[in-house]
C-alpha cells in the first residue's frame, strides 16, 4: 500500500500521461500478487484426509522402511540359491638353476629356465540340509515386513486423524467467527438505540458506554478467533502439502449418522483391526521362528559339491590337445558344529525371554486398548447429550434475551439486565457450535480407537 500511495503522489506533482501507466501498472501488479498470495479453497474433511495420506512426508518414509524389509526378505531368499564361483589365473616361473639333485645320488634333474602355467577353477555348491535355518531366516525377514507394513498402516491413521483434528479446530474458529459477527451486528443496533434514546433524554450515558464496552468486547473476541484460524490454517497446509497461503474453508458437516454399537462390540471390533494387536502377534510368531532357528544350529549341515579344475602347463593360451588338465570332481560335505551343543543353551533361552516380553506387550496393548474403547465411548455419549441440553440453552436465552430486549425498550429492564441476556446468548451460541464440532470430532476418535478411522 505504501508503493501505491507513492505511486498516486507522483501523479498529483508530474501528471503525465506515462506516470499514470505507471501508476496504472503498479496497482494490477500488486492486486495480482495480493490474489495470488491468499489463494482461497473450499474442502472437505474427506478430501483433506486424502489430500493429506498423499502429500505425507512420514508415510514417503514409511513405505521405504517397507521396501527395505522386502529386499532383506528377497535377501534371505537368495541365500537358498546354489553358491557357485569361478577363477582363471596365469603364472610365470623363472628358474635361478637349471639343475636339480634328487637326494640319493640320483642323476639331476634338467630344468628349463622359465614355465608359464594357466590354472582355472569353477565350483558349486548346494546346500541340502541346515536344520531348516534358511527356511527359518525367510520366515523371520517375512514377519519384518509384515511389521513394517503394519507401521506404515498406523502412520496412515495417525496422520488421517491429525487431519481431521485439525478440520474440525479449523471449523470450529469458522463457525465462532459467524457467531461473532452475528453478535456483533446485533449489538451495534443496540447501541444505535442506545445513542437515540440517550439523544431523547430516555437513557443515561453510562448505558451507552456499556453497549460501547460489550461491543469492544466482542471484537476482541474477534481478533482471537482471526489470529487462532490464521495459525491453524497455517498447520493445516503443512499437513496437506498445500502452499502455507492458502486460505481453507471447511465444508460445513453435522453429526454422523451412524450410532455407536454397543461397548462390548466396539471393543471386540478394535482387538481385530487395530494394528498393535497384529504386531504384538507378529511379533510373538518372530520370537517363536528364533527359537526355532537358534535350535536348528545344534544340527549338522549337508551339502553337495561340484568342482572343475583346468591346468595348462604350456605357454599358449589355447593349447593342443591332450596337453592339459581338466579333472571334475563331485562329493558332498558333511559338517557339524559341535560346540553348538553347549554354547546354544544361553540363546535359547534369550529367545524365549523375547517371546514371553511379546506375549505380555499384547497384553498390555489389549488392556490399553479396552481402556481407549471406552473412555472415547463415554465421551462421545456427553458430547451427544452435551448438544441437546445446549439446543435447550438457546431456546431460552433466545426467550430471555427477548423478553429483557422488549423490557429494555419500554425502559422496565436496566442495561446491565440486557446486556448480560444478550451476552449470555453470545456464549450459548458459541458453546453450541463448539459442542457439536466436539461431537463429530469425538466420533472420529471413536473410530480411530476402534481401527477403523480409514
């Protein structure tokens, strides 16, 4: 603004047509930028909450953890593939004598001054027998990804819920915003009144700063709920990928339609879908898997071999025939690690300690869980009744703001009586927006402890 009021002076003091495009130039510039920096969008909690799963950061970083557990699993499936490998190699001899005396007398040996040799090798080797300890280890890296999997599904309603907190706060500074303006027209015709009746001798000035004050009140009110929406507008792009000046306006939405089951069902309902239970089984199954891999190290291995040996002992890569040697041999390898049978014990046992420490963690996630169920049960219940008692509050703080309204006018009520009949519908109104975003929200997070939020 102050570019344009610069721009606006130099037109008074230099006239010319070429100022004014200028001038002219300035203020479509800066109304384009002013557009473009608060950029206005309507959504729905649905759509936040998909817009948001999309745009994660933290799920991104999930589903590589994933990716990472495949490939380890992928990993312990190959160590079941035959292990093979191969070598060629070259050497070169040179003789300090050209002598060689056996022991014995015997007549010495003539030696050549120099010898080249190719020797090349190529083995494989299976693995028939290891105490099931690749099976084991497949087992073990499955189970991880399956846990990780799970943990990018509760990442997922993490994130689902967060979103959905963050609507309904968002929703609700909207809706107190709309009461407050209401109030505030409201008042503002009172004070109007005030002023005339002070006018016409029928009200002191005390009664008029008193609307005055009620009115200033409001407005303070006002710039909480503008600073609030402004700071959860702001959260609530980050969490939706959406540029930090984008100006959200939530869709409004009622109470859900659908009624919570009986308590009994709903806690069955979590126990089956919530993923702390499945990991705590998983994890549980994993235990069990290393126990059965750190036996399986007391048993002996069997495997199969296969070698191929290429000797040349002349000097030209590719000799004639039946000048070199090219033995294949074939066995199998039988060994055992018999130290196994005393060193395992420990382990063993640690692996059964792990195995208790999952079966109590589940424990303790059912108990939690159970504990959740219910205490977001009861409090969706209050926040249901919570509304119908608040509906009942308007009704007669409407009634009784009326009655002191028409009192007022006929100059049989004192001020302070209108102003708190009408300050007390101000808070009724507020409370009951406030209640029912309460409510809504209280029924996501019935869902989410549920397992179902998604």
């Amino acid at each position: 603004m102050d570019h344009i009021y610069i721009k606006m002076k130099r037109l008074v003091f230099k006239p010319t047509s070429r100022g004014l495009q200028r001038a002219l130039l300035t203020l479509l510039t800066l109304g384009t930028l002013e557009v473009s920096a608060q950029t206005a969008r309507t959504i729905s909690v649905e759509e936040a909450v998909n817009l948001g799963i999309q745009n994660s950061k933290y799920l991104k970083l999930s589903q590589a953890k994933i990716e990472e557990a495949v490939s380890r699993f992928n990993q312990a499936k190959d160590e079941a593939l035959p292990k093979a490998s191969a070598s060629y190699a070259y050497s070169h001899a040179t003789f300090l004598s050209d002598k060689f005396e056996m022991p014995g007398g015997n007549e010495p040996l003539n030696l050549p001054s120099k010898a080249d040799a190719f020797i090349g090798t190529l083995s494989l080797q299976e693995v028939i027998f290891a105490g099931n300890k690749l099976k084991y280890a497949r087992e073990s890296t499955d189970l991880l990804t399956r846990i990780a999997r799970l943990d990018a599904d509760k990442q997922q309603e993490e994130i689902a819920y967060d979103i959905i907190n963050a609507c309904y706060n968002l929703y609700k500074v909207q809706q107190s915003r709309k009461v407050v303006e209401q109030n505030l027209q409201a008042v503002e015709q009172q004070l109007k009144q005030a002023q005339q009746f002070f006018s016409q001798g029928l009200v002191t000035k005390n009664d008029v700063l008193r609307f005055q004050l009620q009115k200033n009140n409001i407005q303070l009110t006002g710039v909480d709920l503008e600073t609030n929406g402004r700071i959860v507008n702001y959260n609530l792009d980050i969490l939706l990928g959406l540029p930090e000046t984008t100006q959200l306006q939530i869709r409004e939405f009622g109470l859900p339609n659908a009624q919570p089951a009986i308590l009994g069902s709903l806690i069955d309902t979590a126990l089956s879908n919530r993923e702390e239970i499945k990991q705590a089984e998983l994890r549980t199954r994993l235990a069990e898997t290393t126990i059965k891999s750190t036996k399986a190290d007391l048993l002996p291995t069997l495997a199969a071999t296969g070698s191929m040996y290429y000797i040349n002992p002349t000097s030209k890569l590719v000799p004639k025939a039946n000048t070199f040697l090219a033995p294949v041999s074939v066995g199998a390898a039988l060994s055992w690690n018999i130290d196994r049978l005393w060193t395992n014990k420990n382990k063993v046992s640690e692996a059964q300690v792990q195995k208790r420490e999952a079966e109590t963690s589940r424990d303790i996630n059912v108990d939690n869980i159970k504990t959740e169920v219910n205490q977001d049960f009861q409090n969706f219940n209050r926040s249901v009744e919570r509304i119908k008692i608040l509906e009942n509050s308007i009704q007669q703080a409407e009634e009784n703001d009326r009655i002191l309204e028409s009192k007022y006018r006929n100059n049989i009520a004192s001020v302070t009586d209108r102003i708190d009949a009408q300050t007390q519908l101000f808070q009724s109104q507020i409370n009951l927006e406030l209640a029912r975003a309460d409510a809504g929200l209280a029924w996501y997070t019935l869902l989410k402890a549920t397992g179902k939020i998604k």
